[in-house]
C-alpha cells in the first residue's frame, strides 16, 4: 500500500537520489533519514520549510514511520493530522460561531478567514496536545475553559494544491464559549477576530471563497449538525459521505507512486 504520491519534479529529484522510479515507485530511506531527505529538498527549492517536525504514517491510525518537515507532507502526498475547533456562542437570537482573519503574512491563503483555534499536530503530539496549545497561543483560550472542547467527528480529504496533494485529516471539536470571552490573538498569526451569527457564516461558505480551503469541510460538518443543511437529503447525505471517506479516491492517476518507509 502506498504511503503517499509524488509529482513528476519530485518524482526525478528522488530518481537521482537512488530511491526508485517513476515506473516502480519510490521507497524512502530508514527512518533515521528522512528528516535530512526533507532538509535537502528544502535546500533544493522543492518546498519551504516550516521548521516543524510532523509524523510520517503510511494511512491514519497506523503505525508512525518517522518524521519529516511539516512542509514536506504535501510534497510526498502524505497524510498530515490537524485540529479544527468551532468556538460557538448561544445567544438569545440563536448560534453564533467565532472567525478568525488570517494575518497577511501567512503561507496560506492569507487574509482569508479562519476557525477561532486551528492547527497541525506536531511529531510525537496527540491532536488533544495540538488543541490545547493552539487554544492559547492563537486566540488565548485559558486552559479551565480550552478543556471543556468536545471532539465531533473527524473529517478526511485529499485535494491538489500549489504546495502538493493536501491528504489531511482534521480532528474537529466544539467549543461553547460565555458571551463576556473575547478572544485575543497570542502569536500574530490572526489578523482580527468576529463573532457572527451562523446563518452569516453559512451564506459565506454557500456563495464565496472567503474562507480557507479546509475550514469551509469543517464547518459543513457543522451545518450539517445543527441544521442549517438538511442531513437527511440527498445533498446531505452526499456532503457527509464525501466528509467521511474524502481520501478513499485520493490515488491520482497522474502521480507516481510512492512506496512505504523501511522502518
């Protein structure tokens, strides 16, 4: 079973390093080695590097097979592990779901709007671990109240994008917050925050772009849980099938494969 899937670039640069072929696939190196196979290819210009170690898996839930830059997930078209967390708000006049606008400076899609606290799960974290501490560093949630999240399901997905094939899954949480909590960014990476009835948010996720490219899956998982799309309906039905099972067809033709790591 392959662990990921490579563009022909990347397909000649692992070539000439001797660790297959396109007709083939490719096998990385021992474990030990990929962290510096990551840096070179950063070196090379094939990617940016985040700086960051994540987890090297050949699927979700298996057993990890190393670690690479954060970066390099997409470059390989391998699975990277995030958490999404909706910071709701009961008011009297209905839900309202807290957005962040991203900073300017980011890699991502920047200025686009965000989920109040949203991240990857570093090397050797658990998404729990990741949730507590993007609650404090990006919108200064205390810990008393950050813990008081619920997990509400998990969301795969697999999508081409100008950094590689994103194949992610997003670990997504609940969080009812008190009318009187402002959040307050920590690490410069949210540009504002606005509370917003969900009605609003879902007429922006329906008929724009202003949200990035994976938070518009998570807050259809919410929709489809409150209401505002009929989960009973035929698009309903579909939406959720497609949440839950958006890497099964992730095996572009178009790519080369990529072999499991030699642990």
């Amino acid at each position: 079973m392959p662990a990921g899937w490579v563009a022909p670039e990347l397909a000649e640069a692992l070539k000439q390093r001797g660790l297959g072929s396109r007709t083939q696939g490719f096998s990385l190196p021992n474990p030990a080695d990929l962290e510096s196979l990551g840096e070179d290819l950063a070196q090379d210009g094939l990617y940016r590097s985040h700086h960051e170690l994540f987890d090297v898996m050949p699927d979700i839930d298996q057993p990890v097979l190393g670690q690479i830059d954060r970066g390099a997930l997409p470059l390989f078209g391998l699975i990277g592990i995030g958490v999404h967390l909706n910071g709701l708000v009961q008011k009297a006049d209905g839900l309202y779901l807290w957005t962040g606008r991203r900073a300017a400076n980011k890699r991502l899609d920047p200025g686009k709007l965000d989920h109040l606290v949203a991240g990857g799960v570093p090397a050797g974290h658990t998404p729990w671990d990741a949730l507590l501490k993007e609650a404090a560093e990006e919108a200064s949630i205390p810990q008393d109240l950050a813990r008081q999240a619920q997990q509400v399901g998990r969301i795969v997905y697999a999508l081409d994008r100008p950094e590689g094939l994103r194949r992610d899954c997003l670990y997504c949480y609940d969080l009812f917050l008190p009318e009187s909590f402002t959040p307050i960014a920590a690490d410069g990476e949210v540009e504002s925050f606005h509370l917003m009835p969900l009605g609003e948010v879902y007429t922006l996720v329906r008929d724009t772009d202003a949200f990035k490219f994976n938070v518009n899956l998570v807050l259809i998982d919410l929709f489809l849980r409150n209401g505002l799309i009929d989960p009973h309906s035929a698009e309903g039905r579909q939406l959720r099938d497609g949440l839950n099972h958006g890497l099964s067809a992730a095996s572009p033709g178009h790519k080369a494969a990529l072999g499991p790591v030699n642990a």
